[in-house]
C-alpha cells in the first residue's frame, strides 16, 4: 500500500472511532482554580477579591470578581484584566457624589434615560446562556464534512456564507420597529447633549464608553445625567485623568478609543462604512455587520481597521462574515484577538507568510506549507468538539501547529500529538 493510502486508511480510522465515541471519553473541565489563568493579575485586592475557582464556558474561564461596587463576571482572562483594570474608574465614580452635582443643579430632578436591565450572575455554574458554545463555530463545521474545504487562499473571495452572497444569521437579527425605537431614543439623547457629556465622562476616566461592565455603565450613566443636569459637562472635580485606555487586553489603537470618545455612534458607524467601502466591501454584508450588536463601537472599528491591514487582503469578505456571525461580545472580542494574533505571526515569519482560511478557520501558511492555527483562549481540553477539530483532515494534510494562549490539558495535549499536530502554549 503507498503511503498515501495508508494515511488515507489512518485518518478514515480514527474518523470512524470519533464518530463511534461515547459522552466518557471526553473531558468536562468545570470548575479550575482561578489562579492559573489570571497571569500576573492580582486576585485580591483592597475593595476586590476574584473567586478562588472559575467555570471553564466554551475553551473560557468564567471569573466571578467580588467588590465593593458589585458582583461581576469576566468571560476569560482578558476580560478579567480588563475588569480589574475597570476598578480604577468604578472607584473615581463612586468618589464623585452624584447627590452634590445634583444639588448644584438648583433641584432639577430628572428621569435617568437608561434602565437599568442587567442582572449579574452570582451563580457561574448555572447561568451559561451568556457564553453559548460559539467558538465551535471557527474550529469545526461538523465531523461528516471534514476534508470538504481545502485551503483557501487563491480564491478566497468567493462567499460560502450565503446563497445570496450574504451572510445568515437569524439569531442576531431585530424588528425593524426594535431598531427604529433604539434609534429614535439614541438622537433623543444626543439632541439635548447628554451622550456628548458620558463620551467626555468616559474619555476622563480611560474607559470604553460601551463597556458592558454593568457596574461601570449603571454609574457612568448615573454621573452623566447628573452632569448634564447640572450643565457641567465633564468638569465635576474628578481628579487626574487616568493616562491611557485601559482596555489594553485586545491591543486596541488608541486612535479607535479616540474616535468613539469623540463621536455619537452614528458617526463612527460611517466612518467604519467608509473604510469597509474602501476594501471594496460594500451593500448588504456590510449592513448585516454594522447591525451586529456582538460588536459595539469601539469593538466594530477596531476590527474594521483589522481588515484594512495587507495580510488579510485575500480573505476580507470570509472575515467580514465571520464578524456579522459573532453571536455576543465573547466571540466578538475572539475575532479580534485572533486577527491581532494572526498579523502578529505574520510579521514575525522569515518567509512569505499568507493568511487564509480552511473550512472555518483562519490560518497562516508561514512560507514552508506548514500552517499555524491560533486559539486565543483560555482553556482547551479534550472534549467532543476538540476532537472533531484535531482530527480534521484538511488541516492535518498541511502538519499544522496549534498557537495556544492559555492552557491545554494532558489529555488534550496527548491527543493532538498523536493526532499530528505540533502544540505550544504561550502560558501554563
């Protein structure tokens, strides 16, 4: 038997016992000790301490951050650094006595225009909804189809995302009366002043003025309205402003901060358009994007100005659909650290590196027909869905490496040597 055939025979092999595996022999991580995913990242703090255990949620750990302020939770260890990094700003709020400023109003007692509608989870383990296995999505498409899709890099403009040419995804999509509402209240807002006035708030205090931080975002909006009552604009005595962005997680530009702090969202969304028109991406696509909620506007321009880099110029329309699939912040966030990742490597490699994707998965071919995989998380054990994605054919063809961020379980790790692949872990 020629050796082609033989490696044909192993791989229908191991295939055929996947597909045959039971619910025992795979792994479920649950519950792991904080402290060795946190890094650096000090775990207990003055006003703070982070749960000694977190719940590992689709390849990410799930923190549970105990504060003065509240309880949050922090899906992975970026969002954890970003989190405790938020603290600074919760503690510059909560200094700042929104009774005074509103005294200092003459009495103006006024509605605040947002409600307050999230809910912490205080129990990780039984509250997942947030976290959906989404990630899945850019590693697998399903075992009966592994070896369908070959690299795609010559021809890597051609749309597989929809009949149509555009991208499908129910889930993210509104009522039209949903979104003209939001509208309608947003130019409401911006009309009298009050979001200019948490923009300036927020660009004070270093901090994304769309976090989804439910404790920074209740008192912002708290301290804006106050503000704005009071006509005093940013200027409320709150101290040094703190030097830089901290969401530093995502190696977000400044100058992506620096537009969202000085534009209404309309306008950025624009300028994102623009720029998506410039790399000749254009029509409904774009619009399916724009009118992903995964990605607010700070997130939304710093993957546009991904996109604008050379080393994803055969693969943007694929990139694009994989933004406007992002299904919550988590996955949106994922896409980002991957691209960064991806250019990253790119840079780095000696010969002519070239970013594509196979199947769902962007890759990069560093010159020498091996391709590098990057997974930008925190935990990869050796479940169902690992298994599929280690034994995918048309990435086993090209003696792939897999670029961990986080950590890789024994078993996983075992599995993926075995299976062919070469394995390093930046951390653990």
């Amino acid at each position: 038997m020629n050796p082609i055939c033989t490696r044909a025979l192993i791989l229908l092999l191991a295939l055929t016992a996947f597909r045959n595996a039971t619910a025992d022999d795979y792994e479920y991580p649950g519950l792991v000790d904080s402290a060795e995913f946190s890094g650096e990242l000090a775990l207990v703090g003055a006003d703070y301490r982070v749960r000694d255990q977190a719940t590992v949620v689709d390849y990410y750990a799930r923190f549970v951050i105990e504060s003065d302020y509240g309880v949050i939770v922090a899906d992975g260890a970026d969002m954890l650094q970003l989190r405790l990094r938020e603290l600074e700003a919760l503690r510059t709020l909560e200094a700042m006595s929104v009774g005074r400023v509103m005294v200092e109003s003459g009495g103006r007692r006024l509605r605040r225009p947002v409600d307050q509608v999230d809910k912490v989870a205080a129990h990780p383990t039984e509250t997942v909804k947030g976290m959906p296995a989404g990630i899945g999505r850019y590693l697998l498409r399903g075992a009966e189809r592994v070896g369908d899709v070959a690299l795609d890099i010559a021809d890597a403009a051609r749309d597989r995302w929809g009949s149509d040419g555009s991208a499908q995804n129910p889930a993210n999509q509104s009522s039209v009366g949903q979104r003209g509402g939001k509208l309608l209240r947003r130019l409401a807002l911006r009309e009298i002043g009050y979001q200019k006035v948490r923009r300036g708030l927020a660009r004070h205090l270093g901090v994304d003025p769309y976090s989804s931080n439910p404790l920074l975002r209740d008192r912002l909006d708290d301290l804006a309205w106050a503000a704005w009552a009071a006509d005093k604009g940013a200027s409320l005595g709150l101290g040094a402003v703190i030097s830089g962005p901290l969401d530093s997680a995502l190696d977000i530009a400044g100058d992506a901060h620096e537009l969202v702090w000085e534009n209404p969202p309309e306008k950025v969304e624009k300028r994102n358009q623009r720029a998506l028109r410039s790399l000749s991406l254009s029509g409904k696509p774009v619009r399916d994007f724009l009118r992903n909620g995964a990605f607010n506007p700070l997130q939304q321009t710093a993957f546009v100005d991904l996109l604008t880099d050379s080393a994803f110029s055969t693969i943007r329309p694929e990139l694009l659909a994989m933004g406007t699939a992002a299904a919550n912040e988590r996955e949106a966030r994922y896409l980002i650290d991957l691209l960064n990742q991806l250019r990253a490597l790119a840079k780095q490699s000696a010969e002519l590196p070239r970013v594509g994707i196979v199947g769902p998965t962007p890759v990069l071919d560093s010159g020498d027909g091996r391709l590098w995989i990057v997974l930008p998380v925190d935990y990869v054990a050796w479940t169902e869905l690992t298994a599929g994605f280690a034994l995918r054919e048309d990435l086993l063809m090209h003696r792939p490496t897999l670029l961990v961020r986080g950590k890789v379980s024994e078993r996983a790790l075992r599995e993926l040597l075995r299976a062919g692949w070469r394995v390093e872990q930046e951390r653990g």
